[in-house]
C-alpha cells in the first residue's frame, strides 16, 4: 500500500487527449521518429557524395622540407686541348713567321711556299698547350625548400560509372524516406492501439465496478433475505453470492491496474515522461465503418506499402549497381593539370626563375585489357543481386496480399461480433433487471441472479472488445496500404 500511495504520488495529474492529439503528440515526440530521421539525413548526405563525382577534383598541397645540409652536384675535372679550334690562329702565326724570312708564293712558287706553311702550322700547333678544368662544387638550392602544388583532375568519360553511382545515391534517399514513412506510420498505429486500449480498459474497469455494486446489492439483499429465515434463500445461497463478489473485486483490482499500464504505454508512445498519464477523450470505442472491395485493399498496400517500395528502390539500386559493373569493361578518360611552385631563399643552381614557377597540362586514357575476369564476376553477382530483389520484391508482394486479406476478414468478423453482441446486449439487459425484481420477490434462485449479472458483464465485455477489435484491425490495414489516419479517413 505504502509503495502504491508513493507511486501515485510521483505521477503527473492525467491529461485528457483525443485521438488526433495523441497522434500529433507521438509524431513530434516519438524516439524512433528522431532515429528515422536521421537515417534519412546519412542517405542524403551520401546521396550528395555521389554527385560530387561530377565535379573536378582540385587539392593544394603545401610540403615544407629540410634537408640536413645543401645539396650540391659535383662538376669532375677535365682535361683537354684546343686542336682544331686552335688551327686558324697557328697558321696566321706561320705565315707571319715565313713572311719575316722573306718566303713568299712569288719568291719560292705556290706549291713550295704551301708546303712550307703547313710544317711551320703543324710547328707552331705543338707548341700550344692544353686546357685542365678543375672539378667544381655546385650548390643545387638551400636545404630549407617549400614546395606548393595545385592538382586539378576532371573526368571526361567514366563509362557510366558516375551515373551509377548517383542512380545508387538516389535509391538509397528514396528507401530512406520510406522508412522514415513506415516509421511514423508504425507510430500512428501504435498510438490508436493504446488509445484504443486505453479507452477498452476504462470501459471494462466501470463495468466491472457496476456489476461489482449490483452484485454488494444482491448480496446484502441475500443477506437479509437468509437472516429473516426465508425458506428461498439457504446459507449456500448467501455463500455463494460472498464468493462471487470478493472474485469480482479481485477482477475491479485487475482492470484499474491494467486501466493504469494502458495510460503509461499511451504516455510512452507519445514520448512523454514516464510520471506521465494520458486520458483517452472517448468514452466509448467509436463503432467502425466496415466496407470497401478486398481488390481495392491489395492495390493499394502493394502500390502504397512503404517496405514495398523500398524493395522497389532497392530494385533499381541493383540495376544501377550493374550498369557501374559493366563499366569496368570501359577506358577511362581524365583531364588533369598542376601548378607547381618552389620557395628557396636560393636563386641559383636549380631555383631559376625558369624552374621556380611551372605547369603541366594532360590528358590520361586508362583501357582496361585484362583483370582476370574480375569485371565479368563482378557483373554476374551484379545481376545475381538483381534477381533476388525481383525474386523478394514477388513474394513480398504476394505476402502483403495475404496480409490484406487475413486482416480484411478479421475486420469482418470483428464488426459482425459488434453488431451479434448489440443484439443481445439488451436482451441481457433486460434480463437481469427482470432476475433483480424476481429475486426481491424471492421467485427465482441467488444462482440465477449471479448468472444473469454475470451474463451482462460478459456480453458487454464481449461487445466492447469486438469494437476494440475492429479498431485494432484498422490500424493495421492502414499500415499494410501505407496510409496514416487522416488519409484513410
């Protein structure tokens, strides 16, 4: 009792809800909601990662270095003599030499005197000496170098290998939205369960306390009656009425509990604090508008059934995924260039003004010859993946038929139950008024009146929960077509 008293004290005073509150209140404040939601942002995110690849590529890549000392490059020592470089000026100097001695083409003849400048030329060519450079020691740049490059690649032709990638991106937001679709119908129809429930448990918990004082009332009346010595009424009698209504008082404690259980799982499905506590605004299980063709039904859950769509998405990510497959049988064509600079406190050696800022421009063809069949294996499993999708996406269909049907039945019989059960409710009415006023005039039995109380509880639970039945039922073919409440209705 202590803890009881401490649990109620803890709760929140109830408030009063009606269907359409609790809905909107579960789709604003529902935890899985949040989680749909965000899955759909990581499959757009990824959508949009896939449309990067048609744009260029473009990356700047600073590398700062230090070396542990210049480099240099050692220019070896050479050695060699001026030969026939050297010959012009020898011969100027024979002839200079023969024209002091008084030797001339006049003087000795053309032939003598060519001949004699040729001994004096080979004469003065020997005494030329030869040339020695000595090694030399060249500083290339400073060991502190910065170098800055730009690369910019822009692909031209990919085999639709990029489309592919997209088509797959764009499969991937649409079966997310789905999910994000079926989570919130999950939500709805979970919401109507417990709305329902909670509505179901109210009603069964006041009748179980009117049959629970009709029955205090027969039983203090059977007490007088077995007191007074009425020959009607035997101690069995007054035994059997003590039985039944301290049975139904543990049956009242039951109900208020699970009346209490059905508000907190309202209160949780609508993402409320657990101290929480939700009433239904109905006070009764609104009877359901039973109709509609089965055909109508199918269509629609195979046309508007979030699962079946994201099978139908995953479909065409397959196909997608064997048209990226097929491109690895295909060249591949990029564009690319880089602007390259160098940073070196030298000016010298190799850091020119030449070499200091360059560009290169390109184009690179990439043919794929031979990969050991990896892209025809590749492209088999591609088509594999396909045909199993088609193969799910047939049964899942076929599943969602059945599913429409064994729920469509269900909704028959739950409303043929409703309208059974309000025929004979009154009946039972009827009837156990008609045992209360015969027992006050002891002209029927205590066990009599105990069946007829019994009896209308019975039929009045029966009615409300073949209501209740319907309503769950409904909600359920409303998530099966993939419609929420208000689209339904």
């Amino acid at each position: 009792m202590l803890i009881s008293v401490g649990l109620r004290a803890a709760e929140a005073p109830p408030t009063t809800y009606t269907l359409a509150e609790c809905i909107d209140q579960a789709l604003r404040a529902n935890r899985t909601r949040a989680i749909s939601r965000t899955s759909q942002k990581v499959a757009e995110a990824q959508y949009q990662q896939a449309l990067s690849a048609r744009w260029p590529e473009a990356s700047l890549d600073l590398t700062g270095m230090r070396r542990d000392q210049d480099p240099n490059f050692i220019f070896p020592s050479s050695s060699f003599s001026l030969g026939a470089m050297a010959a012009p000026m020898a011969e100027a100097v024979a002839a200079t030499q023969l024209a002091k001695a008084g030797v001339t083409p006049g003087s000795v003849g053309l032939a003598t005197y060519n001949a004699q400048l040729a001994a004096a030329t080979t004469a003065t060519l020997a005494q030329f000496p030869g040339i020695t450079i000595p090694s030399q020691d060249v500083k290339l740049f400073d060991r502190d170098t910065l170098t800055s490059t730009l690369d910019v690649h822009v692909p031209l032709y990919t085999g639709g290998r990029i489309s592919a990638v997209i088509q797959q991106g764009r499969a991937g937001v649409d079966a997310a939205r789905e999910e994000a679709r079926r989570t919130d119908l999950q939500i709805v129809q979970e919401t109507r369960n417990y709305y329902f429930g909670g509505v179901l448990a109210t009603q069964l918990r006041r009748l179980g306390e009117e049959s629970l004082e009709r029955l205090q009332v027969m039983q203090d009346l059977t007490g007088r009656l077995y007191q007074n010595g009425s020959g009607k009424v035997k101690k069995t009698d007054y035994l059997r009425s003590q039985v039944v209504v301290a049975s139904l008082k543990s049956l009242v404690a039951l109900l208020r509990s699970n009346e209490d259980l059905a508000r907190a799982a309202l209160a949780n499905v609508m993402g409320l604090p657990w101290q929480a506590s939700v009433v239904p605004s109905d006070q009764e299980i609104p009877t359901l508008d039973y109709g509609g063709a089965l055909e109508e039904w199918v269509a629609k859950a195979q046309s508007l059934n979030p699962q079946a769509l994201q099978v139908g998405y995953g479909l065409s990510a397959a196909e997608a995924g064997v048209d990226k497959a097929k491109a690895g049988h295909l060249p591949v064509v990029v564009l690319f260039g880089s602007l390259d600079r160098l940073d070196n406190s030298y000016h010298q050696g190799l850091i020119t003004d030449q070499n200091r800022n360059s560009w290169t421009l390109g184009l690179r063809v990439q043919v794929p010859i031979f990969n050991g069949f990896r892209v025809r294996n590749e492209i088999r499993e591609a088509q594999a993946r396909k045909e199993k999708l088609g193969l799910e996406r047939q049964i899942l269909l076929e599943g969602l038929g059945l599913q429409v049907k064994s729920t469509f039945l269900e909704i028959a019989r739950a409303a043929e139950q409703t309208k059974a059960t309000g025929e004979s409710l009154a009946l039972a009415r009827e009837n156990r008024e008609l045992h209360e006023r015969a027992y006050q005039e002891e002209l029927v039995e205590t066990k009599d009146v105990i069946e007829a109380q019994l009896t209308e509880l019975f039929i009045r639970s029966q009615h409300q929960k073949a209501r209740y039945d319907a309503q769950i039922y409904q909600s359920q073919l409303d998530n099966l077509i993939g419609q929420t409440l208000s689209e339904t209705h």
